[in-house]
C-alpha cells in the first residue's frame, strides 16, 4: 500500500476516534444551541467577560476572580444557564488563582473535550447543558480524586444551600 494511503487511512481512524471521544460534547454543544440562545442573546445577557470566557473559551487572569478564595457553604451553578455543577464541599485552595475543585457534583455534571490550545494537549471542562466553557481539569488535584477542575469564576454562580 503506497505511503499517502496508509497516511491518510490512520487519519481517518485518528479522526474517527475523536469523534467517538467527542460525541457527547458535541451533541450537548449541538442541543444547547438549538435550545438555548443565539450568539447575540448571548452578548446580551452575559457580561462581556462572561461571553468572553463562557463563549469565547477565554480565562480570568489568575486571583482575580471573585470565587477564588470564596468559602461560602453551597452549590457553584453555571453563570449562563443555572446548571449545578459543583458542591462547596469539594473546593480547596489549589494556590492557582482560580476556584478549585477535586470533583463536580456528579459525574454528568460537568462535560469534558480535548483541547489542542496553546501548543500543549488540556482537557477542557464545558456546561453539559449550555456547552458553555468553564475552565479546565488537571491531574494533579488532591485525594481522593487525584484532579483539579480550575474553572473561571466568571463562569460560575453561587447558591447558598
């Protein structure tokens, strides 16, 4: 079999298999915009940092954020469409400049994509409802989850329970 053949077949299976990683997150991606609001609704109801981090995947800087050191008792909601994401009880101090967590609220609570940014491989953290973009999830948390979810503050709302 010629070299561009056997190129262009592990592509295809490099591909397939992204695909097969990324489906739930796409669809819920796919779902959210059709259910929920256009782009300029959006920019509407958000505030510019909001759209700018939730829809624009882009990041608070490091201790600014007004939940970073926030030690309220409750739940962190998505900030654009109120679904719950992460209990009060699993946030700790990971010295970042972000909120941190070592676990969402369940495991469907949060939805999870490669993302090939900034030259390195990340796991991007997203809303499974909104598909909106909350931060990212490290594996060098603290037990007994061994990850850090460091979501942008902007991103999130709080509830007190």
């Amino acid at each position: 079999m010629p070299t561009s053949k056997v190129r262009t077949g592990i592509a295809a299976l490099a591909a397939m298999g992204c695909l097969w990683a990324c489906r739930e997150v796409h669809m819920a991606k796919r779902e959210a915009k059709e259910t929920f609001k256009t782009d300029k609704e959006w920019k509407e109801t958000l505030t510019p940092e909001q759209y700018h981090i939730l829809r624009g995947k882009g990041t608070e800087n490091a201790f600014t954020g007004q939940y970073y050191a926030f030690k309220g008792t409750g739940t962190y909601l998505c900030a654009a469409c109120g679904h719950p994401l992460f209990s009060s009880q699993k946030k700790y101090d990971s010295g970042t400049g972000w909120p941190s967590f070592w676990e969402p609220l369940r495991e469907t609570a949060v939805a999870r994509a490669p993302d090939h940014s900034l030259g390195r491989e990340r796991t991007e953290v997203l809303c499974p409802v909104c598909g909106g973009h909350l931060g990212h999830v490290f594996e060098d948390g603290p037990p007994p989850s061994g990850l850090r979810y460091c979501i942008n503050s902007a991103a999130l709302r709080f509830a007190v329970q």
